[in-house]
C-alpha cells in the first residue's frame, strides 16, 4: 500500500489582527511570509515559514468570536533553535515576554535540552527548545 501521509503541513492560528500577528512572526521570530491571500468571503489567510515549520495565520471574516475560542488539543508550539540564549536575548531585545525568568535545563529528557516558553500575539503559547 503506498504511503499517503507525508508529514506535517501547517498549524493554524486564528487571530483578529492579521497584520499585527504576521510582523510578529516574521519580525520578532525571523519567519518568512510565503503566502498571503484575501479570500472573497473575507476570510484573510497568511503562510509564515521558518525551516519548514509553517504556520498558517487565518483571520475569519467575523473575528468576533476569536478571543473566545477554546483551546484545543495542541499546546503550544515548539521552534527549534541552535543557540538558546542568543534566541532569548534577541526576542527580549525585541519585547517579547517569557513565562518564566530564565530558561529550564533538563540534562535528564532526551540527553539534555533547554527550553522557555512565551505567548505569540493571538495568546498562543510558543516554546524555544534546543537540543544539548
């Protein structure tokens, strides 16, 4: 049997402020606008690439009911980086607020890894995780 899925897509976010969340992304976290369409229902829709995770931005026509929307079963977020404290650095530079004050080390999950975790422009939760 041939191998339908190839891997992940995209996660998408659902915002009221497309714009604003899309110079997040690519001016805060160095993503990369790929695509952006306005759809005739007037549904707003942004593609957002960093190293292959791509996120979808999706601004509905009625954002009236955006900041209400429950979380689902996706948590957060996590984007890969090569150099943690660096990353922090620059996004504090930038404004960006953590949850925490510093990062976590954990020498004991997988081999060692640190990882922080802050909220993007829609409430989502965003991790910084790097692989000792």
């Amino acid at each position: 049997m041939k191998k339908s899925m190839k891997g992940l897509a995209h996660i998408g976010i659902h915002t009221d402020k497309i714009d604003e969340s899309i110079e997040f992304y690519t001016e805060i976290l160095g993503f990369e606008l790929t695509h952006r369409k306005d759809m005739p229902n007037g549904t707003r829709l942004a593609f957002v690439d960093v190293g292959g995770l791509v996120v979808e931005l999706v601004q509905p026509a009625d954002t009236s009911g955006v900041k209400e929307r429950k979380a689902g079963i996706i948590d957060h977020i996590a984007i890969e980086v090569d150099d943690i404290d660096k990353v922090i650095q620059n996004l504090k530079e930038k404004g960006v607020e953590f949850n925490t004050p510093e990062k976590n080390v954990n020498k004991h999950l997988f081999d060692g890894i640190s990882n922080i975790f802050f909220k993007g422009p829609n409430g989502e939760s965003l991790e910084l995780f790097q692989y000792e």
